[in-house]
C-alpha cells in the first residue's frame, strides 16, 4: 500500500512455538513488535496490551486463527482514512463455523443491535479497523471485546459501519467458544450500556427506581390503613397485599441507599471529571507544549 505500517503480536500465554516463530519475524522485519503475557488472560487483555502500543493512524486487529484474510485491509484502511468512520467492523455474511456456534452467534448479534441500537450484523468479527483517536480513548476488559462498537459509542466515536469480509474455514487450532457465552453475552452488553449512560450519574438510575417503589408501597399500606381505619376493615395483615407494600417499601429504601452510596464512590472516584475532549484550542496540554 505504499504506507508505513507495524505489526503487534500478542502471546496471550501459548504453550507452542508460537513466541519462538514471533522473534523470528521480529529479528527479520523491524516492524514487527510482540508482547508475550505469562499467562492466558483473554482477547481483551491482549486487544487492550496491543491498543495501548499502537502507534499507526489506522489500527486494524485481526485473530491468529487465519480465517480473516489480510487482503480486506485496504479497503478497511479506506473506510476509515476516507470514507471518515471511526470504527468499521468486519461482516462475516458467509460463515464457515460449526452450527453450534453461528446459531449463538446470530442470537447474541440480535441482543446487541437491539439493546446499543448499532446496526451491525457481526459485532464479535475479530477483524476491525479504527482511527486512533478510538483505541487510546477506550477500556477493554473482561470479555468486553465482544462490545467495543458499544464501548466506542459510550465514549463519544458514533461513525461506526461495517464491511462484508470473507471468512474461511478453520484450518487448525479448535474454537474456544463455549455455550456459557451464550448466558454472559447479553449480561455483558446491558452492564455497558448501563455504565456507558449512568457511569457518572448512579443515583439517577437507583434513585428513581427507589422512588418508584416507595411510592408504591407507599400507597399500599395507606390504602390497606384507610380501610382498617375509616370502613373498619380489620384482619389487614392477613393479606397478601399488606406484605407485597412492606416489600415495595424496603426495596425502595436500598435501591435509594444503593444509588447515593453509588454517588459517593463516583464523586471521590479518581475518574469523576475524565472526559472524552476532541480538540483543543488555546487550552489544556495542546495550549502548553506550544507556550514552551
């Protein structure tokens, strides 16, 4: 392509020979940069070791398994340096993978567009390309890789699109996918969203769940006690309903305690005014490295 370029290669804790053909490439091409983890921690950890040493304008990852295929990148590279997307995410439209996993897999894609609101057909495609900007401005951890469209929407970059790849069968190695990604998927994508859009503001989320509650269990037990009280109605405890608006009450007493402890730990947390600023003029570490 005529760019400059580096390949990063993460070891998340292989028990081949992968490390040893790593430094043989590395001593060959210049380029070519690696990090070897200790242990396995997960495609997250690698994805965010690999960000976090990315220096090229564009970011393309892309899985070791050999079913993504290099020759995509330049149209990725366009959509991004042209076409002015922050992130593009590879389709996979024609998939070669065991039915036990596509049918997951298609499940998992329905939950995520509904509950982010992104339309993409493959989130989890592990070829993708980003501007820079995306990548040092973003957390991958856990198994949060499955998310980082959703991830990069939270933060700010919402040009997101997609590009049909072809993917090709596996030729070695077997599939880490297990059917408890399955259960975990949708829990993780409804723990971003809810941290991308009251991360900074808990008490609005657990106090107007507590509230609402409380009003209703309220109103219960002012109800039952007018009976008891003005029509002579006795026995009230007997009823079902005299418990479910002690329940109401005591649920919206600990969400609203649970949203102002929530409050306290954000307003002390380190991270409680970090946010995501595009551009400078006149200010800030911009205004002081051209003051010097």
């Amino acid at each position: 392509m005529g760019k400059s370029w580096e390949v990063i290669f993460v070891d998340d804790g292989s028990t081949d020979n992968s490390w040893e053909a790593i430094q043989h490439l590395a001593d060959r091409h210049p380029e070519v940069k690696a990090i070897k983890f200790r242990r396995n921690y997960g495609k997250s950890a690698g994805l965010q070791c690999g960000f976090e040493e990315a220096s090229g304008n564009v970011v393309i990852t892309m899985d070791a398994d050999l079913q993504d295929s290099p020759e995509e990148i330049p149209d990725l590279y366009r959509m991004i340096t042209d076409e002015g997307y922050d992130l593009v995410s590879g389709w996979k439209k024609k998939r070669y993978d065991p039915i036990s996993k596509t049918i997951p897999t298609k499940f998992y894609n329905w939950v995520t567009r509904r509950l982010s609101g992104i339309k993409l057909h493959d989130f989890n495609c592990g070829l993708k390309a980003y501007r820079k900007a995306v990548v040092k401005n973003i957390e991958v951890y856990g198994e949060m890789h499955r998310y980082i469209p959703v991830i990069a929407k939270w933060a700010g970059f919402t040009k997101i699109g997609e590009k049909v790849v072809r993917h090709q069968a596996r030729k070695y190695g077997t599939t880490k996918f297990g059917w408890e990604r399955f259960i975990n998927g949708p829990l993780d994508v409804i723990s971003i969203s809810f941290v991308g859009k009251f991360g900074k503001r808990p008490m609005h989320f657990f106090g107007a769940l507590g509230m609402l509650s409380f009003a209703v269990g309220f109103i219960i037990l002012a109800y039952l006690s007018y009976l008891k009280i003005f029509e002579q109605i006795f026995r009230i405890s007997d009823r079902p309903i005299f418990f479910f608006g002690i329940l109401l009450l005591i649920i919206g007493s600990q969400l609203f305690l649970t949203g102002f402890i929530a409050e306290l730990i954000s307003r002390n947390s380190p991270q409680r005014n970090v946010y995501q600023v595009e551009e400078r003029i006149g200010v800030g570490r911009e205004y002081e490295k051209s003051s010097k």
